[in-house]
C-alpha cells in the first residue's frame, strides 16, 4: 500500500470517527444507536492500533449498554482481533474471558432474550478453536443447571449438531436428539425437527 493509499485511509477513518461521536452526541436516548455508534468507534481504534482509546469505547459499551448486541459481540470480536494478528497468548485469554462472560450471561437468566444470542456468541467461541469437547460440557451444565429454559433448548439443538458434525459421533447424537424429544416434546421448532428428520428418513 502506497502513503497516499495510507494518507487517504487515515483521513477516512478521522471522518467516521467524528461522524459516531456526533451520532452518540445526536441520539443518546437510543440504547441501540449508541451502543453501536462506541462499538464502531472502539472498531476504528482497535484497528488503528490504539487499544487504550479502544478500551475505553469498549468498556463504556459494556458497562453502559450492556444488555445490547454491541455489547455482546465485544468479547468474541477482540478474541478474533488477536487471532487475525497472530498474537496467540492475548487471543487466548481473550477467548478464554469471552467463553466465562457468555456463560454468565447465559446462566444468570437463560430465558432471557439476550441468552439465546449469547449461546450463539459461545458456540463461536469454541468452533474458531476446534474446542469441541469442552464445547459439550459447557453446554451439557448449562442444560442440567436449566433444564426447562429456552437456553436449555437452544443449547441441546447445538449439542445435537456437534455430535452429528464435527464430532461425528453418531450414538452420542441420536441420545441429545430424544433428550430434546423428551423434555420439550411441545415446542413447535423441536416437532419441525422431527417431522424433517422423519421426511429424511422416507427418502
């Protein structure tokens, strides 16, 4: 890349950050319109390599607009930072505290709205490291910990997929399968699975 490419990447990138100041100064009744407008400023910074002010965005998103999506995907988004960057001991931590907040998260009320998202957040945190097997006991304990709660739900369907794929393990998947059966025999998603899984096994 040539300096003026550089030159030019700079000034883009002071522009947008005077552009979401001005956003979180216009709209700070909006939870979802700051939350987002700090998300993308700490963004800007974390890429520019000034993780301090990055920080600073970062946290006050969270402590701030914590039960957002911006807040959410902060954890998972500076461990994928760090692993983009090759620096294996920060992404490391940093994938190892996201893994505790989404569980907190999660396990502090997992009928809330932001615990299903917070699952999804978790899941890719052990598929961007291969972390399958922990993957399972994570989500095994938040099932026996809830066993009637949406997250429980949400948690065995991924359990299910893991076993079928990437774990491969045929017998372990078909056990998650009719624990699902089992224990929400009435919610309408887990009866389309089935009725889908039936059709397939027509063909």
């Amino acid at each position: 890349m040539c300096s003026s490419d550089l030159y030019s990447m700079q000034n883009m990138q002071d522009k947008s950050l005077e552009e979401y100041k001005k956003v979180i100064e216009n709209y700070p009744a909006s939870k979802r319109v700051s939350s987002e407008a700090l998300f993308a400023i700490g963004d800007i910074y974390q890429r520019k390599h000034e993780e301090e002010k990055a920080g600073v965005y970062f946290n006050k998103t969270l402590e701030d607009y914590p039960h957002t999506k911006a807040a959410l995907k902060i954890p998972l988004y500076l461990a994928r930072f760090y692993k983009g960057e090759k620096r294996t001991e920060e992404s490391n931590s940093a994938y190892n505290e996201a893994i505790k907040r989404y569980t907190s998260i999660i396990n502090e009320d997992p009928n809330d709205l932001k615990a299903i998202p917070a699952l999804d957040y978790l899941l890719a945190c052990f598929a961007d490291a291969g972390r399958w097997g922990e993957a399972v006991v994570v989500l095994s304990n938040i099932v026996d910990e809830h066993p009637k709660s949406a997250s429980a739900l949400k948690a065995l369907f991924i359990m299910w997929r893991i076993y079928e794929r990437p774990l491969d393990n045929e017998e372990k998947a078909k056990a998650i399968y009719e624990e699902m059966i089992r224990k929400f025999p009435d919610n309408p998603l887990v009866k389309a699975l089935k009725n889908s899984l039936n059709l397939e096994k027509k063909k």
